[in-house]
C-alpha cells in the first residue's frame, strides 16, 4: 500500500487475456492486485493450492503477492 499526503491506495491491475484450450500459465505472483473477469468460456484458477472454475461473466480477484495459475477449460 502506498501513502501520498495521508491517502492510502492500492494497485489493482486489470486483463484482458485470450487464451486456447491448451495454455496454461506458470505459477506467479504479481506486486498488485489482480481483476480477472470472464467474457466467455471457462477457466479454472488455481489460487495458493485451491481451485475455482470460472464460467461466463464471473470475476477473480487475486491478493498481491498470492501465488496462481489459469488455464481455460
């Protein structure tokens, strides 16, 4: 979080990502939050060893420094 004459903030980045059936990321991390939102499809997210499918016009939100992976499904 960072401090600019006594207002807090945090980042929030934001993706739109396209994607085949077959790629799936390395695990990583990321220095701000993550907002993915799903247009079409589903993919599953793998956050810090646990899994969630996402469907058609559903959000993931990611913590800084939280380890994950994607892949469409």
């Amino acid at each position: 979080m960072n401090s600019y004459h006594n207002i807090q903030f945090t980042y929030l980045e934001g993706f739109q990502i396209r994607f085949d059936s077959s790629d799936k990321t390395p695990a990583h991390t990321s220095q701000s939050h993550q907002l993915f939102y799903l247009k079409e499809g589903e993919a599953t997210f793998t956050i810090e060893g646990s899994t969630i499918a996402l469907k058609k016009n559903e959000l993931c939100l990611i913590p800084v420094n939280t380890s994950y992976t994607y892949q469409s499904t």
